[in-house]
C-alpha cells in the first residue's frame, strides 16, 4: 500500500474541504475558512475591478456585504451554556452535542443535550500518541446503516515500558460501547478512502512497529486496512468531495473516480485534468451547485510532495472543475488555484508551511479572476493589493467564515470581496469570531515524552473585531454564525453551538435579536 500524504493546507478559502487525508483538521473544513468582514454600504468604500459594472447587472441576488454587515451588529439568542474547559472542534449527531472537557485529569468525553445543554454521558478519555503540535481529526465515522460512531481512547495505561489504551467505539445517543475496544496505542485516525469505516495508525505494543488497522463499517470488526484487498484494483486512494476519489491502480495511475451506490458513474485519468500526479501532493476539494449541473471545484499541486515543500506558490498549482454528474472536464487553469468557488487566484498567492501541518497565506499582492465553473468564461479580472486571506491551520488565530461572503483583508483593512463581481467592501462595525488554538496541559503526554508544555488540543472562539481585537457585550448573529456547529432537535429548532474559552454555548439560529431568551446553564458534571 502507498504511503498517504499528510494534506494539511486549505487551498480553496472557503465553503471547501480538504479532502484525504490522514490528517485534515477537523469538520470545519480543516481549518479556519476566512478572514474578516465586511460592509453592504458601497459608494466610496468599494473597489470595482474591471469588467464588473454593478451587483445587479451581473445577477447577483443578494449583496454579501450587506447580509453579513446586518448580521454583525444584530444580537443573537442565546440559550444555555455548559461550564468546563472544552476545545473544539465539537460535533452534533442528532439531539447530542459531543465535546471533549480538557480540564479533569484525564480528560472528559461528554454528551450534552442539545435542548438543554443536560449532560447526558460521560467517559474518561485521552489523546494518544500526538505531538505537541497536532491533534487528531476523525473523531467519529458512520456505519454502513448511516449510524454515528465514535472514536475514544480510554485512559493511557503503561505494560513495562510500553503505552496504551483501548479504542473505544462509542454510541454517542448513551456513550456506551458499541464493539469490544482494541488495545494499542493510536497515533492518528482518519475516514479509510477504500471501504469507509474508520483508520487508524498506531502500534499493538506501543513499540516503532506502526500499522494501519480499519474499523470496517458494517459489522464494527477490527483488521489490518489492506486496500487492494478490499477493492481489487485499487492500491491506495484518497477521498475528495462528492463521493469522487483520487485511485491508484496497480499500475501506478491515478484516476479520478466517481461512485454512486457502489457502482462507478464515471472515471478520468488525472494526467488528462492535471497533467501530472497529484496523490502525493495537496489537493482541496468542493462540490458546489449550479443552474447547470452540480460542479466539482478542485486545486491541486501536480508533480510535487506534500512532505517535501515547505512553500508552495501559484505557478505550482493547478485548478479544475468537473461535471459532478458525467466528470467532463470544464475549466482548467496552471498557475492559479480557486479561493472561492468561481474565483481563481493567481500570481502573487503563496502559501509557506509555518509547523508540521500548518500552512498560512502569504500577504501579497494577487491577481484575481471571476470565472464561471462551468464555462470558464471570465467575468472580471483585478490585481487585490495586500491582499491577507486567512490562516489555514488550527493553530493559527483567524475569523470564522460567515456563509456567503468571501472575508478578507486589502491593503490592512478589513472587508468582504463580492464573489459575482470582485467589489471590496470595507467591513464597518459589529462583531465577528475569532478562532484561536487552545494548549492544555496533558499527564500522559507529559509522562510520555517527559515534556511538561501545554500541546495544542483543540481550538476556542471569542468575539472580536474586523481588526481581531476583542469586543465586549453579546455575541452577533455573523459570529454565531462564523463559529458556531449547527444541529436540529427532534422538533425542528436549529442550534448552534459555539466552543468558548470555559464554556459550550448554545443559540437558537432561527429567532431574530428580538427573542433572545434568558439563558440555562449547566456544569460540567454528569
């Protein structure tokens, strides 16, 4: 089986996800989607590039600017929070909030009622073999019946010299065992590209013979992950966005694969859409709909390795989009990669690895592109000066995304792009989400490595301004919206939960700053 790539770099900026990787940073796209806000005034304060004479001539029905500056000044409602030292990223199934307590020692595994915010389980937990710098991104994986499951490791325990725990898997409605745990010792998870289920690398004994072992997804049965074995065929592979994968054959080439209930819709050479191998290398992928058929959106580093670079700029990627339905070829563009769905951007972008994993932007000055997915045809073209687009790793500090509007910063001042017609405008009060990486101390970690330095566990918002400083009173609806993972209780109410240094706080999405309801509170205890 080839060696994964580590994929750490979100390359598309926003409403994307990194895809395949062993090591993709959690839920929300892996890492930080945007930069900053933005203002629906206009006039003076936006910049009009050449070939886009107004919102409305070019159709777009809605001014991003407008919406997301409305948002940041209106109250949103809260509804409960939770008390304890949480890290995110968190996740939602069904009517229960999971969120891992950082502060007892070892740390806490909970279920918290979405409604309430009740505490409804809780399992002692630990973070395996990590590094100070990483933390592991699959945290749970759906069964073939569709059923959540999660991911624990109980409590490290020591055999002689040798670490371990067992990995739980974990009903997340009761936080009871679903399967009988397997001991070892666990460095990092991931979705398996070949068979669903989960994968997991690590060690039976805690020693440096590390193996990959896959939770298959039917019967919850542990086995080595043997891909041709599974899929004849197919040697390796990495899951990308739309049930569409990257495939290696025996052979050694790689295809772009389509399926659909099992059943491959269609295939394509990724020499054909590349010109050059992209498996080892950084991909980010996105699916996104148009009047004229769903499109996949795809940017990627053909030739290059990710563990091999360290800086990658314009000239070494390439951009593509594909017929979700059929895998014709649409756009194709060297040199250029999206940042938003139907924006390319060109000379100037460069990101640079800052850390094992993590990836920022390089402010510069960009050349930016308004085309359209499915024809290629340009629609505006302008050079964005100092152009900041947000961090890409969870240990960097960065603005939430907030839905449609393309957040950024120009020349130091903070604002919103237009995606239909490349105007900028500059964000002029309210309050937005700022995602800062959470350090915590850890025992075995310590214990382990014989470090006693906080490592990085996980990630908290608080609310601040278009420059990143902090702002005081409730938080706005465009915060919420930036931070907060969405879940739907069984009568329909949409919640959302934000993870704050000490606490898990819940919104109701659908009531206006009018409704905002007194809060409910709970502790951390069961």
């Amino acid at each position: 089986m080839r060696a994964i790539a580590v994929m750490a770099a979100v390359l598309v900026v926003a409403g994307c996800s990194t895809a395949g990787s062993p090591s993709d940073a959690g839920g929300e796209g892996g890492a930080v989607a945007a930069a900053v806000a933005e203002d629906g005034g206009g006039g003076d304060a936006g910049v009009r590039p050449e070939g886009a004479d107004s919102t409305e001539e070019t159709g777009s029905p809605v001014d991003p600017g407008a919406a997301l500056a409305a948002a940041a000044v209106d109250e949103a409602a809260r509804l409960w929070s939770a008390f304890g030292d949480y890290g995110g990223p968190i996740e939602i199934h069904g009517d229960v909030v999971v969120a891992r307590d950082y502060g007892p020692s070892p740390d806490v595994l909970r279920g918290l009622d979405l409604a309430t915010g009740a505490v409804l389980w809780s399992r002692e937990s630990s973070r395996g073999g990590i590094v100070p710098e990483g933390f592991r991104d699959a945290w749970s994986f759906e069964t073939t019946a569709g059923e959540p499951v999660l991911l624990n490791l109980s409590p490290v325990t020591w055999v002689g010299d040798r670490a371990h725990h067992e990995v739980e898997l974990v009903d997340p409605e009761t936080g009871e065992l679903l399967a009988e745990p397997e001991e070892r010792w666990t460095a990092s998870s991931w979705e398996c590209a070949v068979g669903g289920g989960l994968c997991l690398s690590g060690s039976a004994d805690g020693a440096d013979d590390w193996e990959t072992r896959r939770v298959d997804p039917a019967t919850l049965e542990w086995s080595d992950y043997e891909p041709e074995a599974i899929e004849p065929g197919v040697d390796d592979a990495r899951a990308l966005a739309g049930g569409v994968r990257v495939e290696v054959g025996p052979d050694g080439v790689e295809q772009l694969v389509r399926r659909e209930d099992g059943e491959v819709a269609w295939r394509v050479d990724v020499d054909h859409v590349f010109g050059g191998a992209v498996f080892d290398g950084l991909i980010a992928a996105s699916v996104r709909e148009h009047p004229d058929g769903d499109v996949l959106w795809l940017t990627a580093t053909p030739g290059l390795v990710s563990g091999g670079v360290d800086r990658v700029a314009a000239k070494d990627l390439a951009a593509a989009s594909l017929d979700l339905s059929t895998g014709e070829v649409l756009v194709r563009r060297d040199g250029a990669a999206w940042c938003r769905f139907e924006v390319l951007c060109a000379e100037g972008l460069a990101l640079v690895e800052t850390g094992p994993g993590d990836w920022e932007y390089e402010v510069a000055d960009v050349a930016l592109e308004g085309v359209d997915a499915r024809t290629g045809a340009t629609r505006w073209r302008r050079t964005a000066a100092g152009l900041a687009l947000a961090p890409t790793s969870a240990s960097a500090t960065g603005f939430g995304g907030a839905g449609d509007a393309w957040l950024v910063a120009e020349q130091g001042t903070a604002g919103v792009i237009d995606p239909a017609t490349g105007v900028f405008t500059a964000f002029q009060g309210g309050s937005l989400a700022c995602r800062e990486p959470l350090f915590t101390q850890d025992a075995a970690f310590a214990e382990i490595y014989g470090a006693d330095d906080p490592i990085l566990s996980g990630h908290v918002f608080r609310l601040c301004d278009a420059a990143g400083a902090d702002v005081a009173g409730p938080w706005s609806r465009a915060a919420v919206d930036a931070a907060a993972v969405e879940g739907v209780t069984a009568d329909g109410r949409r919640i959302g939960v934000v993870v704050k240094a000490g606490a898990l706080v819940a919104y109701d999405l659908d009531a206006g700053p009018e409704s905002a309801l007194a809060s409910g509170s709970s502790g951390p205890s069961a």
